[in-house]
C-alpha cells in the first residue's frame, strides 16, 4: 500500500468491538457532507429565529408550545440570532438599553427573572426513508424545553454540552405543497438560575470583581437538523501514542450506534492525510457487523515516521485529517472527518522542590519530550459575556493577537466557559496550547448530594470529549481557589480528585485538581505549601508593598503561577463606547459600576511613576496601561529567571467579556492596551533582562543589578553580543558598555555579567536603561529597556504603606461597604464632607480627582 512519506507502512491494524453502556446521549460530532453520502446537516443558525417573553410558567399555560406550524403568528415577535443569548436581543430590538453603556446593566436585571420563547420555522421537502433525523442543540444557557410542531421534545439543564432529540416521527414533509411542509420548532427558556453553587459546574460564574449582576441565558450555540442512515458515528477519537522508536499509532475510536432493528454489515472507509501539511493518504477499509444499539470500534494506523504536533515556538504544529465513511453496500450510512494532531503531553516534578513536602503533584509539562515552558494569560472570556455579541473573526483575531504577545498558551480559568470549536481550531492551527478548568466551578460551593454531584461529572465528561481531538488541550485543571469553598475542605478535595478520575478516562492529559492550593483551605483539604501562587496579593493588598518588594517577597519560591493580575483603564477611544460623555472626567459613576478601582489606580501610578497622573483624562488613563505593563514585565521577568523550577506563569486576564476597566491586557474592544506591548517584551521567547532589587535610587549610590538572558528555543546561540546602555532624564547617554558571550544554551536561563556603575549623580528624576542581545552576525535577536526613579525605596514603601491604611478607612469605614462597592469613591453617595446625592440634579466624581 502506498505509505505517507514513501516508507509509512501500516504495520498493524487491530479491531476491536466493546458493547458500552453510554449513560449520555452522545451528540454526533460531524459537520460535514460528502458525494454519495446520506448523512447531512441543516444548520439553523442566523436570524430567522423570533422571541417572546412570557411570566415563568405562563408560556404553556397559554398555548405557545401548540403554535400552529404553518401559522404566521411569529412574524411579529421580535426578532433574534442563534446562536446568541436573550439580552443581545432585546437591545437589538429596543427593549433595553444596551447593558454595556454606563450604569444600564442594573435596569436589565428583570430580564433574567422571566421565561423566553424562541421560535423557528422551517420546511422540509426531502423524504427521510431509511434515515434518521435529529435536531442538535450544541448548547443552551442554562435550562430549556423543546417542541417541534406541537409535539413536546424533552427537557435540558446545564449550558456547557449539546443535547439532541430525535424527530423523525414529528417531521411534516411535502415536496411540493408550501404548509404542508412547514415545521414549528419551539424553545422555552426558564428564568435564569440565582444561586451559582446550584449550578456550579454546568454554567458559567456570573459573579466576580469584573461583571455585575446580569446571569447570561440564550441559545449560544448552533442548533442543527442532522440526517444520516440508519448507522452513524456518534463520537470518534483519534486516540495516538508516539513510541519509543519514533513511530506513532493512531488508534481511531469510533462510537457507532445502529438504531434499525436487525444488525447490519458496514464497510468501513478511511482514509488519513496531512491536513497543513502535504502528505500522501493511508487508506484502510474494513468490514464490521453492528449489532443494534451503542458499540466502540477501534482501528490502530501504524505511522513510521509521523509529523508532531507542537507549540509554535518549539516546532510546528502539524494537523492530520481522519475522513471515515460509513457503508452498506451502495449506501453511504454516515461521515465523519477528525481534525488532530500526534503529540505527547506528559508533566515532570520542578527541581529544588520535594515531592509530597513541598508540593503534591508535578508542574512541569513536557510536549513531545521537551519542557514546554507556559508564557499565558487567563483568556477572560468568552469573547462577550453576552455571546450575540461575538463572532468567529473576533476569536481568531485575538488568538493571532496572543500570539504575536509572544503567548504560547492560553489558560481558561474556573471562571469562564470551556470554549466553542473555533477557539480550539484557530489554537490548533496556530500551535498555541490549552491549559484549562474543564468546567466553570470558579469560587463558588459545589452542592455535594451524590446526584448532583453525578450531574457534574457527567457534564465534564461531555465536555472533554468534545475537545479531546485538539492538541492544542494540553492541561486540565478541576477547580479555582479552593479558599472560597469552605463547606468542607476534605470533601471538596474528593470531588476534585473524582472528577480528575473522570476526565481522564476520556484524555490523557496531566490533571491538576485546583488552583492555586496554598491557601487556608487548600492546606486544610491537605494540599502543600509551595504548590502554586496566585500572584494577586499586590493588588488586594495595594500599599503593603511596592511592586517589584512585593514579588520578591510574597509571589517568590513557587514552581508555577496560575495568576498574575494588576489592572488599568482601557483607552479614551474605547471608554468613549461605554461612559456617558458627562461622567467622563473627572471620573463619574459609571467608572465605579465597571469596575475601576480609582484608588489602587492612582496608587498603582504612583509606584511607577512617583505620581498619580491625573493631569488629564489621557494622561491618567496611559498611566495606568504603562503601570500595568511595567508592573506584568517586572515581574514576568523575575519568575522567568527561575526557569526551570518555576515552569509557568499565567497572567489575570489577557480580554475581558464586557467593557470594564479592569485585568485585561485587550479590552472588549479588541484594542490592545500599552501594557500589550511591555508583556510582548517580557515573553520574547529569546530575553536578554536586567535583575534588579529596587527602582528607586539615592543619585550617591551606585546602579547596580545582573544581566540575564533567558532562552525558551530550543536552539543554542554562539559569539553573540550584549550591547548596555544608561541614559538621564533627557535619554541623553550616560554609559553604554558591550559584552561578549561565547554561548547561550538551549533551554536556559543565566545570570551572565553584573553591573556596578557610578553615573546617577547626573540623573534628576528618572533614568534608562537599555539592552541589546546581537546574534554573531550583528542581528539583533532580543531587546529590552526599563526606566528608573531618583527617590527613597523605604521612604516611599513608607508613604505607600500609610496610603494603604487611608484606602481601607475609606472602603470599609463608617460602613462603607467594602471592596466591591464603589459608592465610596463618591462623597455624594456616603453623604460626607457636606455633600449629599440629589437623582437627576448632581453628576457625582470620585474623590481624589479633584
């Protein structure tokens, strides 16, 4: 048989037929038709869909659920978008005001306490003998029943995985007659859930330091018509394994379902190529008789010499195609095409820590054999909270964009929803990794009745096998912050751990149970001391430290960090989509409802910049990007230098799902901010970076600090050139100095010459610092700069430590509050300092703003 690479040979192929009892309805995973073949999908996304609201429970009470098929009632309800959710709608149609501008999110809150009817017609003129007929529902947010022409469908809770029924008996069809061929397919969406430890699990937190109020319900994803024959793929998996020798077996397991009567005996067609990658095709047939019902079969495909999968900045990120037909003699039952790639993800325990002491589980992951070091940031999404609102184009821009961050991985977070197909696609194809909670259980308590407990598990399950086929999925994660789940530490942790049993069976992926685990609760659920850090406390904290203190004290020592989070305001383009023009500056009202925590702000530029930067609107927004930014690359280059018992650092957010003015380093607008552009530096997987202890400086003390370079290629440099330069105020040259260094080691990262240098003597308020890292061909191959104060660090840690005990007077004095309220921004809204709120006459600013 002819072979890939001219020498690929199939080696062995081993057939093996398991009759598994499947507790789930496994949706089909094809998408895709082809010549001579019966299976076919009828996608009803777009907006021919229309909407009702109704009070809980009066939609069926009235009849919507028995609407005539071919009736035209619906026409006059407003319209609405599938996929999509119920508050895009109803601004689109004028019924709110759109929730992401100024304080009008609150007037939208009655909207999740009623039902919403969905409707959609459509006609059927083909015949459906000897087919079968499903309508698929990737996902509903969050519990929804279903009719089709009057006929009720079934019932689903939970917003994360897809759900089908079958219709072939409700089906009005007619080739030629107009209404006789129309169908009525009816959805009722219940009020949205209230209580997030309920549904913890199967919907996604709507709570948080980042969004108010307002729990998303919708139809999110596509719903589709999908025929096939009468036996159809209801899952395959393109189980692989790479061997010792190179080689790799594709071992194609396929979840078949015959739902006729009698078995029957189906060829098997398969055929395996490169799919960005040339290659020839492997084709493999094989005859199977199918008994009625669910059945697994597998099918081994012997590579020689297989083309791996990898993070673009260790190799390419190679895809295979699996395209798999599935017949009767002439007749073509199903289709199926797998889009994956050959990798091997295995985890390794960090150097300098002790196994079962200092931590509990490995957190060095290896791709292919090679330390995969994780430069990433919590994605912070879906890409708008409110999915009407997004589209395909926006998710790939933003991925390409992380990349271009010098990202290689992306973190979904115990915060936000397991992503839609295309994210994992476009991560895929641009060989940026995955590293996620599998499912949202975010800082909320888990109802722990074995049944519910069951529902979670089962989700989950669903949830990573419809992801399991990407290799871009490389780390699953069970939990976020433990702290907040306080019922029972002992049990939390079991749940954790039983839900890693689950999600392995499915994917062989290294599974963490929560993040970060040294917190109170974690120690008390048994986890150890160092096993990861959030790196969050100088922002809660504000004041306890200046920043680069703060990481060499608090954030120091761990082998990985899950979050890294400092905040800022997005853009006077951007704010302008979202703050009323009067409460623009000084900042109004609607800057607290967003989520702008004025006071670590100024506090924030003023470790940075020894000053506030409220000179304008403009200068204090920039401020707090280039705060942000300096702060994220002081510190990424700090745990950097740890490299390799520190193996990750995920930053606190890299988007943001609405318009806020808080974690994200691109805001909802898809602009990047400043600090983009610092975070771009520090990720360079080729660093040439200055250590230093202080930013701060006597102009009677020497400068002094370390040069470093840190390599995550795995690919060594000769004879290159490290070009340091200090300049004044006015970046007027002070020094400049060249170095020679023979070799920079693959993998690596070197402390290589110190710096000791009397020259700030001729510097008044700030000075600069910059490198240059010269291949030996004079290429420059990495640069960085840093910029410096003239001032006291102890004087200063003094005064910000006194602003930190001036900030939690005011958030939490006289009842204030405390964090999460912003009234206390606003004199007006505590009734201090002689002044009061009249509605509709003041337009409060917040105090320090004067």
């Amino acid at each position: 048989m002819d072979n890939i690479f001219g020498n690929i040979k199939i080696l062995a192929t081993t057939l093996l037929i398991a009759i598994c009892s499947l507790g789930v309805y496994a949706q089909p995973n094809t998408t895709f038709s082809h010549e001579n073949n019966s299976q076919s999908v009828r996608d009803f996304s777009g907006m021919k869909w229309r909407m009702k609201m109704m009070l809980p429970g009066e939609g069926v009470k009235r009849g919507l659920h028995k609407l005539p098929s071919e009736d035209i009632e619906t026409l006059v309800w407003n319209n609405a978008e599938v996929p999509g959710d119920v508050y895009t709608d109803l601004w689109k149609a004028g019924v709110i005001e759109d929730p992401y501008f100024g304080r009008n999110s609150v007037k939208a809150q009655w909207v999740q306490q009623y039902e919403w009817w969905y409707a959609y017609q459509f006609r059927v003129t083909e015949g459906i003998e000897n087919q079968v007929v499903d309508i698929v529902f990737e996902g509903v947010d969050y519990s929804c029943e279903v009719w089709l022409n009057g006929h009720y469908l079934g019932k689903n809770e939970g917003a994360l995985s897809g759900f089908s029924f079958n219709v072939n008996e409700y089906l009005r069809i007619s080739e030629h007659d107009y209404l006789k061929g129309q169908n009525m397919l009816i959805v009722k969406i219940d009020p949205a859930p209230q209580v997030n430890a309920f549904v913890a699990g199967k919907k996604t937190p709507w709570f948080g330091d980042y969004w108010r109020d307002l729990a998303p319900m919708g139809i999110w994803r596509p719903v589709k018509m999908v025929r096939s024959g009468k036996v159809r793929f209801n899952d395959v998996y393109a189980n692989n394994q790479i061997n010792k020798d190179g080689s790799a077996d594709v071992s194609l397991e396929m979840t078949v379902e015959n739902t006729d009567s009698i078995a029957k005996n189906m060829q098997f067609v398969v055929s395996l190529e490169g799919k960005n990658f040339e290659s020839e095709a492997v084709e493999i047939e094989f005859d199977q008789n199918i008994a009625p019902g669910k059945h697994k079969v597998v099918r081994t495909i012997h590579l020689e010499e297989p083309k791996l999968w990898w993070p673009w900045d260790l190799g390419d990120p190679n895809l295979y195609e699996a395209k798999i037909s599935l017949k009767e003699a002439n007749v073509n039952h199903d289709y199926n095409t797998t889009t994956f790639g050959i990798r091997e993800v295995t985890s390794k325990w960090n150097p300098g820590f002790v196994k079962d002491v200092d931590l509990s589980f490995p957190r060095s992951t290896y791709i292919n054999g090679k330390f995969h070091f994780i430069r990433s940031a919590c994605w912070g999404g879906p890409v708008d909270i409110f999915t009407g609102r997004t589209s395909k184009e926006e998710y790939f821009k933003l991925i390409k964009m992380a990349k271009e961050m010098n990202m290689n991985n992306i973190r979904i977070f115990g915060w936000h929803p397991p992503e839609i197909p295309e994210f994992y696609q476009y991560a895929d194809e641009m060989g940026m990794t995955i590293w996620q909670d599998m499912i949202p259980l975010g800082t909320g308590n888990i109802p722990m009745e074995e049944e519910n407990l069951a529902e979670i598990f089962n989700e989950g399950v669903r949830v990573i096998k419809e992801r399991r086929n990407h290799p871009s999925l490389i780390m699953m994660e069970g939990g976020e912050e433990m702290m907040f789940r306080t019922r029972d530490p002992q049990a939390g942790r079991k749940f954790l751990e039983r839900l890693g049993d689950s999600l392995q069976a499915y994917a062989k992926l290294p599974y963490v149970p929560d993040s970060p685990m040294t917190d109170h609760v974690a120690q008390q659920a048994g986890f150890k001391p160092k096993e990861a850090v959030h790196a969050l406390r100088y922002f809660y904290d504000m004041g306890e430290w200046l920043h680069e203190d703060w990481y060499q004290t608090k954030a120091d020592g761990y082998p990985i960090v899950p979050e890294f989070a400092i905040t800022s305001v997005p853009s006077v383009e951007s704010l302008k989509k979202f703050i009323p023009k009067d409460e623009m500056w000084p900042p109004g009202l609607s800057w607290g409802h967003h989520w702008a925590d004025l006071t670590r702000l100024r506090m924030q530029n003023w470790d940075v910049f020894g000053s506030e930067m409220k000179g304008s609107l403009e200068e204090f927004v920039n401020a707090t990007q280039d705060a942000q930014g300096i702060i994220f690359q002081n510190g990424i280059e700090h745990f950097r230098r740890d490299k390799p018992s520190l193996s990750a650092i995920a930053l606190c957010h890299y988007i943001t799902y609405w318009p806020d003015m808080k974690w994200g380093i691109v805001d909802n607008y898809q602009k990047p901010k400043n600090s983009y552009y610092f975070v771009q530096k520090a990720y360079q997987p080729l660093l040439v970076n200055f250590e230093f202890k202080k930013r701060r400086w006597h102009t009677d003390e020497p400068f002094v600090g370390n040069i470093w370079v840190v390599n995550d290629f795995y690919r060594s440099y000769k004879n290159c050139t490290i070009n340091f330069k200090i300049s004044n105020d006015k970046k007027k040259k002070l020094l400049e100095k060249t170095f020679k260094v023979a070799s920079i080691e693959e993998n690596s990262a070197e402390q290589l010459f110190a710096i000791s240098e009397d020259v700030l003597g001729k510097v008044k308020e700030k000075f600069y610092v910059e490198l240059e890292l010269l291949d030996n061909e004079g290429n420059q191959i990495s640069h960085n700069d840093y910029f410096f104060l003239i001032g006291d660090q102890a004087e200063a840690t003094k005064r910000f430590q006194e602003w930190k005990q001036e900030r939690l007077e005011m958030e939490n004095g006289n009842g204030h509050g405390g964090y999460g309220s912003y009234y206390f921004f606003f004199d007006e809204f505590t009734r201090e300092n002689g002044k009061d709120y009249e509605s509709g006459v003041q337009k409060p600013t917040a105090i320090g703003f004067d």
